[in-house]
C-alpha cells in the first residue's frame, strides 16, 4: 500500500483529483508513490495531519454549512460533524510520536 491509498482510506468520500492530494501529500512531507509503513510512527502522523488538512479545507467551503434533504433523506448538522472530526484528528496527532524513536517514555532530560 502506498501513501496515497493510505491517505484515501482516512479520506473516504471527500472527492478529491489526483493532483489536489498529491498536493496535500507534498505539504506535509509525503510522496504519493513511497510505500506507506505502519510501524513508522512519522509516516502515520504525517498521513493524519494531510486527512486533517483536508477536512480543514472541506470545511473553509461555505456552501457545505447547510443542511441537506434529498427524497426522504435529510442530512444535518454537517459542519458540527466535521469539526467534531477535526478536533479528534487534531488531538490524535498531537499525542502521537513525532520520530520513530522506540522509547516509551513521556519525559524529557530538562537538566543535564
């Protein structure tokens, strides 16, 4: 599985072209080709904070902030939703590791 196809399962339906993620990917660092590791604690955050960019851009679209009906079926409260999933995003990418260093330790040497 490559970083594309990782990023498009944290994306499902948010439509997007090829050349729009692959922008996304650059930005935080990706390339859409590479093999996506799961071990790496980098590769994960890095794929988190590209969904995470792009919810933010899903929700910068005004004309989303409605409420939908279609036949039978109403679709509301969208935009409290989405931001409910950026904040879970957010926090999930705060608390992740940034380097792949296998210490399990919370602390930091202050003092030397």
């Amino acid at each position: 599985m490559n970083n594309l196809q990782r990023l498009q399962l944290e994306i499902q339906g948010i439509e997007l072209s090829h050349e729009e993620i692959q922008v996304y990917l650059a930005e935080n660092g990706l390339k859409h080709y590479d093999e996506y590791n799961p071990e790496s604690n980098k590769s994960k955050r890095s794929i988190y904070q590209t969904a995470l960019s792009i919810l933010e851009s899903v929700a910068n679209n005004p004309t989303l902030m409605k409420d939908y009906k279609q036949d039978d079926m109403s679709i509301t409260a969208f935009h409290e939703n989405l931001q409910a999933r950026i904040e879970q995003l957010e926090r999930k990418v705060r608390q992740m590791p940034s380097t792949d260093d296998k210490t399990e330790s919370n602390y930091f040497m202050l003092f030397q």
